[in-house]
C-alpha cells in the first residue's frame, strides 16, 4: 500500500502540491486524474523518493522514500513520461541489466525475463536495439522493465500515451493481471474512458490538491455528470473557477 | 559480526554496479558516432607530427637560395667563391631585378659597372642586394648572402694585409666559434614539446562525446530518471559513467602513445640530429600515468555536463573545457614557471613534465609520480561526490 500524508511541494516559491493526502491500496488500480500543470508527476516523483516532499509523509509498503530510496525503489516499478530506453542496447540487455540492478540472478533472472517477454509478447523484439522502435514498442520495453523485478507497488505516468489500440489493450490485460496478483497500481492520465474501464478509484487534482475522489461511478453520481470526463471538468475547472473567484 | 555483515552490503552493492558498470560501457563503445571522433583524434595527431617533421627535414634538405648575379662578368671571383652548398648562382648579362625576383630567384646581387677597376683601385666598388621582403624566405636567404659576403670580403683583408706584411692576428683579437652542447634527447624535447599537451587534449577531445551523452544527452531523453529509480547509490551511478567515458578517452591515448613510437623510426629524426630515446617501460609508464588523469578528466566533464542546461550547452561548455588545460600549460611554459617541488603534485602540470621527460628517454622520480597520481585520484574522489550530490538535485529533473 502507498500512503501519502499531508505533502506538500513549491518550486521558485511557487506552489505545485498542497496538503495532498491519499492511498493506493493493495490489489487495486488507482487513477490519478488532473489537468497539465495539476502536480500529478511532481506527486509521482515524491512518491519515487527523485523529490523530496516539504511537509507531510509517504509511505510505499511501509518505506519513507525519503529515508530509505533505495528499500522503496527494490518494491516500486515505475514507468516515467517518457520511456528512458536505451537506444544501443537490446531489449534483453535492457532488461537484463535493470533486472540485475534490482538484484535479481541466476534462475530467478532467467524465470524473471523470460516471464516479462511472455507477458508483453516481446519475443520478436528480443534481440533487437531498441533505436527506432515504434512508442508502442517503447511502452511494452519500458512497461517490462518495471515489471521485471515484480514489485508489490506499481506507478505509471500517462502510459497510453501514443498507443495503438493492440498496445493499450495489452496494456490493460497487464494492469489487470496484476492487480489479481495483489500489486498497488497508481497511474495518471487523461484518458477517460480507459480510467472508466480500468479503475477501481479515482483522484481528481487541480492546483495541486485533490478535489475529487471515490469509484468512477461515485464520482459520476457526485457530480450529476453523465460520464468521468463530465465529472473531472466539473470537479478540476469547477474548482479552478471557484478558486479564481475567491482571488477576485 | 558487523564486519562480516558490512563486508556483505559492500558486496551487495557492488554487485549491484556491475550491471550498471555494463551498460554504460556498453552504450559508450557501441556509439559510433563517439568512437570515430575518439579514433581519429588519436590518431591523426601523431601522423600530423610525423608528417609535419618529415615535410620539415625534407624542405630544409632541398632549401636552395637562388641567387642571380647581374654584371658577374666584371667579378668572376665573387660569382665563383659565392656558389657552393645551399647556393645556386646564376650569372646573368641582363635582366630587371624586381622581374627576376618574380621569376624564382630569392635574391639579385647587381655588381656595379665599373667593379672591376675599382676593386684593383682599393674604391670599394658597390654591391646591390635586391630583396622582396613580402618573400617568406628572403630574409633567411639575405642572412646567408650577407654571411658569405663577409666570410669572402675578410678573406680580401686578409690577404691584402698580409701581402703588406701585416700580421692578421692585429684585426682579430679572438676568433669565435659556436659549439652546440645540446644532447640528441634534449634536441628530441625540443620537437617534441608539443606531444604531451597534445596526449592530455586527446584524453578530452576522445571523451567528449561519450560524456555529453550519458550526462546531459540522458538527462535530455529522461533515461536518466529511470536509473535514478533503480536501487543504487548516486556515487555508483557517477562511478560508473567516470569509468565509461574514462576507458574512451584513455584508449585514446594510448593508442596516440603507440601511433607516435610506431611512426618514430619512420620520422627522419636522425637527420635533425635526434636519436630515438622513449623506451618500452617509458611507454608503459606514460600509459598508466595517464590512467588517473583520464578518470579526472572524464569525471569533470560529466559534471560540467549535468550542470549545463542542454546536450547542445553541455557541448559548448566542455569543448572550452578541453582548451583550459592547453591554455593553462602553454601559460606556464611561456612564463618559464619553474615546474619543481609542489607542482609535480597538481595534475595536468605534473603530467605535462612526466610525459615530456619519459617521452625523451629521461628518468622520472618514481615516488614523485606516485605521490602526484595519489592526488590526482583524491582529486577523482572529491569530484565523484560532488557529482552525486549534483545527482541529487531536484532541478536535474526536466519538470522540475
């Protein structure tokens, strides 16, 4: 389980997270939802232990990442905003190489990276440098080294960003797959209908704190909207607006 | 017990950098881009000094002053004593002096009309040198004219005063002669002067590449996020990438090392008066002396490159990085900086002296290149951590 207390984060004095609190649980999908600029990937990243949160505490599987990044990172698969592949090396060394990075060898590496390349029906790309691999391909190289290691928590930022229809269906047998295993999934992003689909709780940010949260269906009923994407305008803009007019 | 379990994490650790250790060699020898420019600098600098000394020996061997003589009927004696080694004179009965000296002739040497009778009279007949100044080589040529002139013109006094009877000794109260006192390793140094700045630049030059992409370049493509995420210390990360971009530059060198002995016996080195004097363990020395340098020098240019905005900042930044060094050298040799006691432990100055004197065959304090390599490395050290600390910052994240 994540669990996020209170945190809060400015850059140049300026305010992206505040007083933010929630959870990820166990066994679930959780959607991060917010407009460009909410602080969805400055949360992700404190989450991650890359930033360090100014007030307030976050646990992943019981870990401070500010205390122990390194504990947090062995339990944590993170697929970022952009992939971070390598462009001279195989998808095996790839994979090979992350997985050894987080410990892994001998039988279990062998297990580990044959299982992903099963998953994520990577075997015609094996052996191939990944330069010029298609974002579709991108996605499943990046998703299967964050799955390598099967780690108890999972985040992925905006990970059907550009993909095909094949890829995100892939995508979300994957997702699926694992919150069965009983992995705590934490993604953003900006399209509804998959978030409809896939999870299980939604949070709405906007100017950096949460303004919405429950099951799509909850949300929906909440707001009196006929659909998620109603409801998240109605939760994030609506809240901007009210925000504005309080200034004015 | 905490021994035992210390020794096991540090362990762990290191077997968590191996695979990390992999992939940056990987990437930096795999980028061929990278390897070209390492290859070709290393190597197109020893063939530029072989070149250079050869074209050099050869153009002194087939340096001719060409000297037209107009009027050389009224003074055959002076025509014929003129010619010799390095000399061609040519006698003309006519011709403009500016046009013959367009015509390949590097001076023109007019022996006035009535030379003869004047010469007999004891009037001191005038000579005429004319000389295209604009011309790269005349003043060379007008030295040599001169020289000769004079040598002949004291042979004429000397035989004037002694058909008088006068002792020549009179008019020459010392006789001067130059002796060169320089050994054939101190003449070799003086050619090969150049050589160890050009060693330490190919470190940089052969480096640069490698370094601006796995710092700046993975920080642009966000890669670098993602080995941020992995369970390592950012001292392993910076490590690791040191001895990648470090392995390049020092291949580079070494491979310039053995480019320039190779090509030394094909160098016309004996003619200039210099014998080969780098010797096998000299070579050996050079390579491991440059070893802590070349981890220096890549770990520098990792930092200035997370430090810079962009691939393209890192680059401008690092390729005024690899000028500094020569700069600074150049500044001390010019200024005649006596390079003894303390400095043989600043890195960079010691290696310039280190390599200048193996490269010539001298021999080199063995506790003073350790105690500098030891400095060198502490230096490596502080800058591996302030290249974690530079790991550490928030701002290196793109939407940070």
């Amino acid at each position: 389980m994540i669990q996020v207390q209170g945190i809060s984060k400015s850059f140049a004095g300026q305010p992206v997270l505040r007083d933010l609190s929630f959870e990820v649980p166990d066994a679930r999908i959780t959607a991060l939802l917010g407009a460009n600029g909410a602080g969805k990937t400055s949360c992700l990243r404190i989450l991650c232990g890359l930033l360090r949160a100014e007030t307030g505490q976050v646990l992943v599987g019981g870990i401070d990442p500010a205390r122990e990044p390194q504990g947090v990172r062995r339990q944590l698969g993170v697929v970022g905003d952009r992939e971070g592949l390598y462009e001279r090396l195989t998808v095996v060394e790839y994979l090979d190489i992350f997985a050894r990075m987080q410990g892994l060898s001998g039988a279990a590496l062998k297990s580990a990276l044959a299982s992903v390349c099963e998953e994520l029906e990577l075997q015609s790309l094996w052996r191939r440098r990944m330069g010029g691999f298609s974002q579709g391909e991108r996605m499943k190289v990046s998703l299967a080294r964050a799955l390598v290691h099967r780690p108890k928590h999972l985040i992925l930022d905006e990970p059907t960003r550009g993909l095909d229809v094949l890829a995100v269906r892939l995508l979300r047998r994957t997702l699926l797959r694992l919150r069965s295993a009983g992995t705590a999934i934490l993604f953003s992003s900006h399209v509804m209908p998959e978030v409809a689909e896939l999870s299980d709780r939604v949070l709405v940010m906007s100017q950096g704190r949460i303004v919405g949260r429950g099951a799509p269906d909850e949300l929906i009923a909440e707001t009196g909207s006929e659909n998620l994407e109603d409801s998240f305008v109605a939760l994030a803009y609506g809240e901007r607006t009210r925000m504005a007019e309080e200034v004015v | 017990m905490r021994g035992a379990k210390g020794n096991a994490k540090a362990m762990l650790q290191l077997k968590l950098m191996l695979p990390l250790l992999r992939k940056e060699f990987l990437e930096a020898w795999r980028d061929r881009r990278a390897l070209i420019m390492a290859v070709s600098f290393a190597l197109l600098f020893p063939a530029m000094i072989a070149g250079g000394s050869t074209f050099m020996i050869k153009k002194k061997a087939e340096e001719v002053t060409r000297v037209a003589v107009l009027g050389g009927a009224q003074a055959p004696l002076l025509t014929e004593k003129l010619d010799g080694p390095g000399f061609e004179v040519v006698s003309l009965d006519d011709g403009e002096p500016r046009s013959l000296l367009g015509q390949g002739y590097q001076l023109v040497l007019v022996v006035g009309d009535e030379f003869d009778q004047r010469y007999r009279d004891f009037l001191a007949p005038p000579l005429y040198v004319y000389v295209d100044s604009s011309n790269t080589s005349s003043g060379r040529a007008q030295r040599q004219l001169q020289d000769r002139l004079a040598a002949l013109q004291q042979l004429v006094v000397t035989q004037r005063l002694v058909a008088r009877g006068v002792a020549t000794q009179v008019l020459a109260p010392w006789k001067l002669e130059v002796r060169d006192v320089s050994t054939p390793s101190a003449r070799g140094a003086l050619l090969l002067a150049m050589v160890p700045g050009l060693l330490i630049l190919t470190l940089f030059v052969a480096s640069l590449a490698t370094s601006v992409d796995t710092s700046a370049g993975e920080r642009e493509r966000l890669s670098l996020e993602t080995l941020l995420l992995q369970p390592l210390a950012a001292w392993q990360i910076i490590t690791a990438k040191m001895l990648a971009v470090a392995s390049l530059g020092w291949l580079g060198a070494l491979m310039s090392i053995t480019a320039l002995v190779l090509l030394m016996p094909l160098m016309p080195l004996a003619e200039l008066g210099i014998q080969q004097a780098t010797t096998l363990s000299g070579v050996f020395t050079m390579g491991l002396l440059l070893l802590p340098l070349a981890l220096l020098v890549a770990v520098l240019q990792i930092l200035l490159a997370l430090r810079s905005q962009s691939f393209k900042d890192a680059q401008t930044q690092l390729s005024i990085l690899q000028i500094a060094p020569l700069v600074l050298l150049m500044a001390l040799d010019m200024a005649q900086v006596s390079l003894e006691g303390s400095w043989q432990l600043v890195p960079l100055v010691s290696h310039q002296q280190w390599l200048k004197d193996l490269l010539v065959g001298e021999v080199v304090s063995v506790p003073a290149m350790l105690a500098g390599s030891a400095v060198t490395l502490l230096c490596v050290v502080a800058a591996v951590l302030l290249g974690a600390k530079a790991l550490r910052r928030e701002s290196l994240l793109s939407a940070a």
